[in-house]
C-alpha cells in the first residue's frame, strides 16, 4: 500500500472514521493497531509475527527495568539496617541494567542478523544471498532500522528514570503505528502515548494543516523526487558513458532526490497522524541551508540526530573530555550512523567522511575561539556564503557513497568528476530521448528548484511566514489533481525502506 495511492486514501479514511466513531480510548487503540497490521500486511505480511513478537519482549522488558527501584520485599520491611538497604539496592540496580543489556544486545542482534546476514556470509562462507542465480532469498523485515532504534530508545529512556509501558495495547500501537513505522520519524514511546490519552477531534486548522502535509508531501515525492530519480538512474546507471557535467548534474539532482523523496514520505506521515490527533516529530529543517556540518545534522533526519546524540554521543562522553576526545566521539557516532545505513563499505565510507567533517567542524570553531580574526571572518556575509557552499560541497559529493555503495562504482564516479568526456550517444539517449530536454535545459531546472526551495526557506524559515489555514485547503486539490497529472507512470519505491 503506497502512501501516494487511492488505496491508501480510502484505507485512512476508513480508518479515521471507525477511530473517531468510538468513545472507548482503548477500542480506539485497538483499531489503530489492527489497521496498522493491515497496512503494513499489505507490504510484508510474513513478519508480521516477528514484528508482535519482537514488541512483546521489549514490552516485559521495559516492565522489568521500570518496576519499582525498591529491592523486592526489602521495601516492605522498615526494619532492615541501612547497610543492608544499600547492598540490596545495588544488587537490584545491577538487575536492572543487565536486563537493559539484554534488550539492546537482542536489538542490535535482530538488526545485524537482517542487514549484514547477506554480506557476512558473502565475506566468509562465499555464499550469495538474493542473487538472481542463488538459491538463497533474504529480504529483511520493511522498517526494522527505526523499530529497533525505537526499541532501544525506549529502553534505555526507562532505565534513566522514565515510567514504563503500563499496558501492552498502548506500547504495540505506538510501535506499530502505521504512519511511522515503515521509515519514521523515530518517535520516543513518551512523546506519543501521552496524546492516546486525549479525545478531541481535530480543530479546523488542524485538519487543514494536515491535509496540506498530506499534499506537499505528495508533490515532493510523486512529481519532484521521482522525475528527478529518472534522470539519476539513467546517468549513475550508466557510469562508462557519463561525462563530468552529467556526473555532478546528477549528484546534484540525487541530493535534491533524497531530501524530497523522504521529506515527502515524513510530511505524509505527519499529516495522517494529525488527523488522529496525534503529532509526529519533525525531520526536516531546510538542511541544504546550512552552513556547517554539525547545523547539517541538527537539520537533517532530525529524529536520527537526536536518537544518536542521546544514545550514542552523550554516552561516549559527549564534548566533556576535551576537543581530541569529542572529535573520536563524533567520528565514532558518524560510523555508526553509516554501519546503520546498509552493510556496504560505501555507507561506511559515507559515515566516516562525515565524521571527519564535524571534526574538522570542532577544530575550526576551537581555531576560531583563538583567533578575533577568522571568527569575524565566519560571521561577515562573504564568510557566511563561504561557510554554506563549503558545506553544501561536502554533504552532496557524500551522496556518492550513498547512492553507489558499491566502492568501485563510487570510486569511478570520483575519478569522472573532472576532465571526462561523455559518450557520443549519452546525451541522445538520456536527454533527448529519455527525458525530452538538453542538459542546459535539466541544469536551468534544478537550479530553478534550488531558487524555489531558496524562497520557502526565505519566508517559511526565516521570515516564519506560512499561509492560513482556509488557503491551504484550497492548494490542497490542486496538489493532488498535479501529482495525478503529472507524476510519473510506475512511481518509485521510497528510498528509505531500504533503510
């Protein structure tokens, strides 16, 4: 069930219906957790089983870490020494963060075992999983990333002091809810269960704002991202043939890709949960307007960046050991962050460059403490573009290695960025006959794109100017009858259920 479908349309619909027809919270959680089987049945049934199973056990879990610090029946008994009071509560504390290990080792189990099963036994046992010649099918559980980075978050969220789930129904439909489960946002199980707790329909702004998601989301995604991904399939398809021009065009066109292909998909999720009186995080923050890598990171998948500073970063020591200290902290965190994206030495070497970057990063504002000079530099308007476009050049020549995980293919496109011609028939296969238009024509698009994305971030994120409610019910047919229109036949998968 693909969320930019009549299908889906008339599934929410049902679905809102039924939720907002009942009086009782607990058969409304009912029916949000059956409708999110359903859809996510349409996708993937057989993990189904794997999917309750794996929230049951981090349901008891999140019980046992969260029950009462109090030693057992050494509460009831006033009459124990103190000494021995402090034995058993360090005895029950160590109790609890074994059981804190358990579940993050069987997390990070589950997720290791579906995304680098494949190449483990490529590496070591030269078998070849998913391959059109082997025997051997794999396909990992659709989601999973952000279900187990849900899971441990929640985990660890108890273990510092947080109530635990006190009802299995409540805790199974936030971490099955279909908006979010497939690729997000990674929503901690506080933040939403809190709003099960509230029956108010939504007010009418609050449906148009969620219809108006509903629709950007789908102009993102069905139109802009998936036009864009015709061209950066034909050109990274055809790595031999490409010049240098066609290279960058479509590095440049990938990174634009990726932000509206998953902002699409994040703004449509946020808008269907709206629509139960639920809010969803935000994971976009107009990232390509930043001008350092660490600004990137707070404005990129926020919901990723946040999980990783909470725990992963802090954990480590954070940026309380000293500037050598923060900056392996920040290298480690970006491996991780990478490792996590896929098992290919590309998302490796994807992490590791932007580990790097947010080093460089640290070191440059330590330089800039130091010296007046280089810190007015940073901050005068000449500084400021210098700051961006360095920045920009960094994060849009990483999508190499993430588009091309595969390190021989990245690496040509590397070595292709400079002083390659292009085949004699690429620009007549892809341009003309592919696409219908001239390079110079695809370039003057893109940075039209760039300008109008400028323009929003001009008003929307600096100016915070956004127009009303009633004059967004009004674009909001118009974006959908466009997306019917104009998008293109047999639509793209999304790029983060690879994830």
């Amino acid at each position: 069930m693909n969320f930019i479908s009549i299908t889906y349309g008339l599934f929410l619909l049902s679905v809102l219906v039924i939720y907002w027809s009942l009086d009782r919270q607990r058969l409304r959680l009912w029916t949000l957790l059956i409708a999110s089987l359903v859809f996510y049945a349409s996708l993937s049934v057989q993990y189904i089983p794997l999917l309750l199973a794996l929230t049951f056990i981090n349901f008891r879990l999140g019980r046992e870490i969260g029950n009462n610090t109090s030693p057992g029946e050494h509460s009831l008994d006033w009459q124990i020494s103190n000494e021995e009071w402090q034995f058993a509560q360090a005895d029950w504390n160590r109790r609890r963060l074994k059981l804190l290990w358990l579940g993050i080792v069987l997390n990070v189990l589950l997720l290791l075992i579906f995304k680098y099963l494949p190449a483990i036994l490529k590496l070591f046992f030269h078998l070849q999983i998913n391959s059109p010649e082997g025997s051997l099918k794999f396909i990992a559980p659709l989601g999973i990333s952000f279900f187990t980075f849900e899971c441990i978050a929640y985990l660890i969220d108890v273990y510092r002091g947080a109530p635990a789930a006190e009802q299995f129904i409540k805790f199974a439909t936030y971490k099955l809810f279909f908006a979010k489960l497939i690729s997000g946002p990674i929503t901690r199980y506080h933040n939403l269960v809190t709003q099960f707790n509230t029956r108010h329909l939504p007010t009418s702004d609050k449906i148009a704002e969620a219809m108006w998601l509903i629709a950007r989301g789908a102009v993102k995604k069905g139109i802009l991202a998936d036009h864009l991904g015709i061209f950066v399939d034909l050109c990274f398809g055809n790595l031999q043939r490409a010049g240098s021009t066609d290279l960058w065009l479509a590095t440049f066109a990938y990174g634009l890709q990726l932000y509206l292909d998953f902002s699409g998909y994040v703004d449509i999720a946020r808008g269907s949960a709206l629509l139960f009186g639920l809010v969803l995080p935000e994971n976009f923050d107009f990232p390509y307007f930043s001008t350092s890598i660490a600004e990137f990171w707070r404005r990129w998948h926020m919901t990723l960046g946040d999980w990783l500073r909470n725990y992963v970063y802090f954990p480590l020591g954070g940026s309380r050991q000293g500037l050598t200290r923060t900056c392996w902290n920040l290298f480690v965190v970006m491996l991780i962050a990478g490792i996590w994206h896929g098992s290919a030495w590309g998302f490796v070497v994807w992490g590791a460059y932007h580990g790097l970057a947010l080093g460089v990063h640290r070191l440059t504002d330590a330089m800039s403490d130091r010296y007046e000079k280089l810190a007015h530099f940073w901050q005068n308007p000449l500084g400021i573009v210098v700051a961006w476009f360095l920045t920009q050049l960094m994060v849009f020549t990483s999508w190499i290695w993430f588009r091309l995980p595969n390190l021989q293919d990245s690496s040509l496109v590397i070595q292709h960025l400079w002083g390659h011609a292009a085949d004699a028939q690429f620009a007549q296969k892809v341009y003309i006959e592919a696409l219908n238009m001239s390079q110079y024509q695809l370039t003057e698009m893109l940075f039209i794109l760039a300008a109008v994305m400028g323009i929003l971030y001009a008003f929307n994120g600096k100016l915070k100017l956004e127009l009303n409610w009633p004059l967004k019910l009004v674009f909001v047919p118009l974006c959908l009858y466009a997306v019917w229109l104009l998008a293109p036949e047999g639509s793209l998968p999304y790029i983060y259920f690879d994830f």
